[in-house]
C-alpha cells in the first residue's frame, strides 16, 4: 500500500456512553437553564440599583465601572470558555464557572468601596462569560438535532427573560431588601446548581493532555478589552478624536492582528482560523454580532423611558417589558423547533432582522402620550424579531460545525454576540447623552423651577405636576426614541448580512457521535474529522445492502475473477497485519470446509500472484501490484461518489479514505482471523 495509506491510523476504541432521554434529560436541561439564567440576569440587575450603590458606596465618577467591568469580563472569557471545554469536558468547566461566580456574587455583597465593588464584578463576570459558553454547547451534547431546536429555543427564553426583568429583580430588591442581596441572591442559586450538576450532567473519561494556547487567549482578552474599553470612554471620558481612544481602538485592532497571527500557527489555537473558511459561522458570527449590538443596546435605555418619560417605578418598569419577552418567547422556541425538524434556516433571521427593524422604528414614535396597549404591541414586535434572530443562530453554527469544534463554534458566536451587546450598550449610550445634552439645556430654561435635585432620579422628577416637568419629559422622550431610530438602521445590517446567510444541510452532531457523549464531551470514538467521514464513507461502501467492494474487486484485474481477488485481499490483509495467511484458519473464520476456498489459492499462485504453501502464502510482486490497483479502484471511486458538504480540507479527506480502505484491506480480515482464534467463553450480544 502507498504512504497515504500506511500514515493512517486506526480508530480510537470507543468509550462506553449513554444517551440522555426522558427525564434525566430534563434535569440536566434544568440546571443548565438555571446556570443561563444566573449568569444573564446579573448583565441587567445592577441597573437599577446603581443609584443607591453610589449614595452608599460613593465613586459616582466611576460607577460606570459596575456594569463595564462585569460585562468586559464576560466577552474576553466567552471565546476562551468553548476551547476550554473541549479541551478539559463541560461538565467540569460548567462548575468552575459556577464556583467562580459564587465567589464573585458574595464579594459584590460585600463591598465596603467602589474599586472593591469592580473588581469583585470582573471576577463574577469570569464565572458568567464561562456559564454562557458552557450552557449553550452542553446543549448541543445531550440534545439530538431533532429535538434540539426546542430546548435551544427554551434556553434563548431563558437569557431573554433574564435580560429583561434583570432590571425589575434589581428594584424590588433593592427598594425591599437592600441593593446587597442583588448579589447575595446569587449564592444560593449557584450553589444549587454545583450540586445538580454533579447529578444531572453525565460525566465522560478525560481526553489526551490538553494543550492550551495561552498567548491566544492573552491577545485577545486584551484586544477585545481595549476595544470596548474605547467604546465605554468614547464620547463621555474622553472625545472620540482623544488620544486616549484612538489609540485604544488602534491598539486594540492591533492586538487582535497578532491573534489572528497566533491563532494560524498554533497547535492547538482556541479559536481556529479554519472555522471562518466556512460561510456559514463567518456570517453567523457577524449576525451575531449585529443582533447583539442591537438587541442590549436597545434594551438597555427601555426602563429608562419607562422610568423618566412614564414616570413609573422601576418595579413597574419590569413588567412593562414583559411583551418584549412573549413575543421573544414565543418566536425563539418556534423557529429552533422548525430548524430542528425541517433543517431550513435562513429564512428566519431574514424575517427577523425585518421585525426586528420594524419593532425599533416603532419604538422610535413612542411619546410621553402614547398609549399603553400601543407600546405594548411595539415591544411584542421587537421581541418577535429579536426571538427569530438570535438563538437560531447558535443552532445553525452547531449544527453546521465538525463535532470536535462544537465548543469553539459556540463560545465564537457566542463571543461575537456579546461584543456587539458591548459595543452596542457603549455607542447606545454615548448617542443617548449626546441627544439629551442637546435638548436638556432648553428644556431646563423652559422649566426653571426643576432643580438638579428633582432632575437626579425619575421618582424626583415625576413627584412635580406634569404641566411643570413637560419641557423636561420631552427632553428624555426625545433623545430615546432617537436611540430607537438610529438602532433600526443596525437590524437592516442583519437583514443584509441574512440574505447572504448560505443554505447547507445540518449535521446532527450527536446522531453523528452515536447518539452519546464522550471524550471529554467531544465524539465519543474521539472523531475528529476524517472519523466521521470514515464512518460516511463506509456506509457508502456497505450501507444500503450491497457491497461495493466486491463489485470493484470483480472488475480489478481480467485474468481473475471477483473470488481469486477476494482471496488476494485476504493474503495481503493478513500479512501486512503480521499475522500468517493460513487457508485453514481463513476458512474456519467464515464456517467453510477448507476444500471450498483452497482452489481460489491455487489459482492466486498459478497466476503468480502468490508463493509459498496454503498454510503460510505471501504475495508476489505482483499480487502486491494487484492490491495496489484495487486500492487506487476504491479511492477514485469513494472520492467521485462521497457526499461532503463540510470545508475538510482535502488532506484529512484522504486520511479518513485511506483509513475505510486500511479497514477493508487489513483490519477486516484481521478481525475475523481474530475472531475465529478466539474461544467461546459465554453468551454476549
């Protein structure tokens, strides 16, 4: 056999695994849902709390820094997390998530200072980047593509929710217990989910030793931190033409440039260059991006219209964006169900970026006299589109990603999604303080009696007469629903880049791995890509009840027919095996009298194809000639006949048709000589 041949090497042995079904699925769902929910909702409980943080805390320069740093921390550690997981198993690293944001949740509760109070959010913000990542790929582990879709769908539901009534857990909280314990809740939760997850989430044998790119995950940790650290200071610490934030834009590209140069020649990188050779995860994660962008940015200012225009509470305010979470709901589930069963994508973040734009634009003619059941529809559209838009893109990446990079598919779009809600919370912001500085000096001038005290929180405000704050009302109406307007335009980006979305077939990556979990939540035979074309490969040759092999032996050489080349194979399979090509055994290992096939050999060594006695036979030149033919028979056959849609390159295509044709040539008959040598020591399936 060629080089190409020899290089390959044998399958891994599987490792024994079980499926998730039934209601074990459901308590492992169940606790990653619950892991999804804490690390979501912490991204908004703080908002408003904020005020009394600062009353009690002081640092009112810096208190920015609460939600920035918790939420810098998250970004950076999400395209960690996946190659993590792949590297050292979910499960474990789920917990370590957990454990990690249980420690920052009680530190946050503990603050005696604002530094103290930051830097204790980064450390939570760790925990949650980690459970973000993990929840959504552990997903993808026990859920078959089927019926992925509507436990994909739950979990978007479950960030959604959290996203949004985050602010409403913030108030009532902190208006009944004290802002504290919108830390302190955490550590009971988490502390439930450690131990559900040492039950419910199976556990696999640990793969090879890792090998873990540190200076990956140092550049981009520090590029994506420079970048939003720009776009946090841009416009309000400092001027968009400042030193400070060109060169924090200029150094953060720069630094993730290097990234990109680490990331193509190292060993094992975190997030692999080759992921966006593939359409499908580069327009994912740029989607991702843009609907993240749009989603928090938008999101983020709807309390405070609520607050400051409405005059409702922050309580109030909540429940106000429980239509926004209905129609995410609603749509979310919906679409990762249709995904799952019928494998047509595209169509839904195309509608949903149109919805989506609509329910902004209509956001954006809200005024301090709009009806309630008015706002309430707009923000059921919104929620529609941003239900359509966002979680079925994880769905598309995982099912469309090898399953050895399921974990770096998920945590890189669910990196680009959380950089564009940094992006698009920082530039929301900067438009919003630009658009109200704009207006609020006239309105002040028209409302001379509204001190700065009565303007510091929306409860003062709106304690006046509403004849006498209307000037000032306007004000904030005004600069949000320009806010509102200026994000449409962002949701048309994500139409655009849907519309060039490409249409592939899904792979159901557990049905792939055999339906289970193993090596360190990876393939359960460890399948890198040429294991799972191997296994494609072979159903070609024998999976629809026919034998391609025997038709391409029947045809490989004139002078012998299909049965003196079968028993060609069988000389070379099991020399090169380095076991002795035996008539006897050969027969006994199928259930033949000897008599049967020894008139095959005899022919093999007539013709010159073999030498030597019928118990110990090797093959001439040219039989060896012959094997060689018939390998090069079955490649060019295999290569014009295989079905493969993926971006292999063509290398690890040939290692894995190189290694079916081993198995056809060599492992076969190894296996039943093998089988025939052994004895029967019980009954067994």
């Amino acid at each position: 056999m060629s080089a190409t041949t020899t290089a390959a090497t044998p399958a891994p042995t599987p490792v024994a695994t079980r499926a998730l079904t039934g209601w074990r699925r459901n308590a492992a769902f169940a606790t990653i849902g619950m892991g999804m929910l804490l690390a979501a909702l912490d991204s908004t409980i703080v908002s408003t709390a904020l005020p009394t943080i600062v009353g009690d805390l002081g640092g009112g320069t810096h208190v920015s820094w609460v939600v920035t740093s918790y939420l810098l921390a998250q970004t950076t550690v999400t395209v960690l997390a996946g190659k993590l997981g792949d590297q050292f198993g979910r499960k474990l690293l789920f917990q370590l998530s957990v454990i990690v944001f249980i420690v920052g949740s009680a530190l946050c509760g503990l603050a005696d200072g604002m530094l103290w109070l930051i830097g204790s959010r980064a450390l939570q913000g760790i925990g949650a980047g980690g459970l973000t990542v993990t929840a959504t790929a552990l997903i993808a582990d026990i859920i078959p593509l089927r019926e992925r879709g509507k436990f994909q769908g739950a979990l978007g539901a479950v960030f959604g929710l959290a996203t949004v009534i985050g602010p409403l857990v913030g108030g009532l909280l902190t208006d009944n217990a004290s802002w504290r314990w919108c830390f302190y809740v955490n550590v009971p939760l988490a502390a439930i989910v450690i131990a559900a997850a040492h039950w419910t989430i199976p556990r696999v044998p640990r793969g090879a030793k890792p090998r873990i790119d540190y200076l990956g995950m140092a550049t981009v940790a520090v590029g994506a931190s420079m970048l939003i650290l720009a776009t946090s200071f841009g416009g309000t610490t400092y001027a968009w033409g400042s030193w400070q934030i060109i060169g924090l834009l200029v150094g953060g590209v720069a630094v993730l440039g290097i990234f990109v140069l680490i990331e193509q020649r190292a060993a094992d990188p975190i997030l692999p260059p080759r992921l966006f050779t593939a359409r499908v995860f580069s327009v994912c994660c740029a989607l991702s991006f843009v609907v993240g962008f749009t989603m928090l940015g938008a999101m983020t200012f709807l309390p405070t219209f609520f607050q400051y225009v409405e005059g409702i509470s922050a309580t109030e305010s909540g429940f106000r964006m429980l239509p926004l979470v209905i129609g995410l709901l609603i749509t979310s589930v919906t679409a990762g169900n249709l995904v799952s069963k019928t494998g047509r994508y595209k169509i839904y973040p195309v509608v949903g970026s149109l919805v989506m734009a609509l329910g902004l634009f209509l956001l954006s003619r809200m005024d301090p006299s709009t009806p309630l059941a008015v706002s309430s529809l707009y923000l059921f559209v919104l929620g529609l589109g941003i239900g359509m838009s966002m979680q079925v893109l994880t769905i598309i990446v995982q099912g469309s990603a090898q399953y050895s990079d399921l974990g770096v598919a998920t945590s890189g779009v669910t990196f680009f999604r959380t950089m564009g809600s940094a992006f698009g919370a920082a530039i929301f912001g900067t438009l919003y303080g630009n658009f109200l500085q704009s207006r609020l000096p006239d309105a002040i001038a028209k409302a001379p009696s509204v001190t700065a005290a009565d303007r510091a929180t929306p409860e003062a405000l709106h304690a006046l007469p509403e004849r006498v704050i209307a000037p000032i009302v306007d004000a904030y109406s005004g600069a949000l629903t320009q806010v509102f307007l200026w994000a449409a335009p962002v949701a048309l980006v994500a139409f655009a880049l849907a519309l060039v979305l490409p249409q592939v077939k899904l792979a159901d990556n557990v049905a792939d791995a055999a339906q289970d979990l193993g090596d360190g939540f990876g393939a359960p035979h460890s399948p890198a890509n040429e294991e799972v074309l191997s296994r494609r490969i072979t159903n070609l040759l024998y999976g629809r009840h026919r034998d391609r092999v025997l038709d391409l032996l029947q045809s490989s050489e004139e002078d012998l027919d299909a049965a003196g080349l079968w028993a060609i194979v069988q000389v070379y399979g099991l020399t090169a095996a380095g076991h002795r090509a035996d008539v006897g055994q050969i027969a006994r290992s199928r259930d033949l009298p000897t008599a049967v096939l020894e008139p095959h050999f005899h022919q093999l060594i007539a013709a010159g194809y073999a030498e030597g006695d019928l118990d110990n036979l090797t093959l001439t030149a040219r039989g060896k000639g012959a094997v060689d033919h018939l390998r090069d028979r079955l490649v060019a056959w295999i290569t014009a006949h295989l079905e493969w849609t993926s971006d292999s390159p063509p290398e690890v295509i040939g290692t894995a048709i190189a290694a079916v044709v081993r198995r056809v040539v060599v492992e076969r008959a190894e296996a039943e000589l093998s089988s025939a040598q052994a004895p029967v020591v019980g009954v067994g399936p």
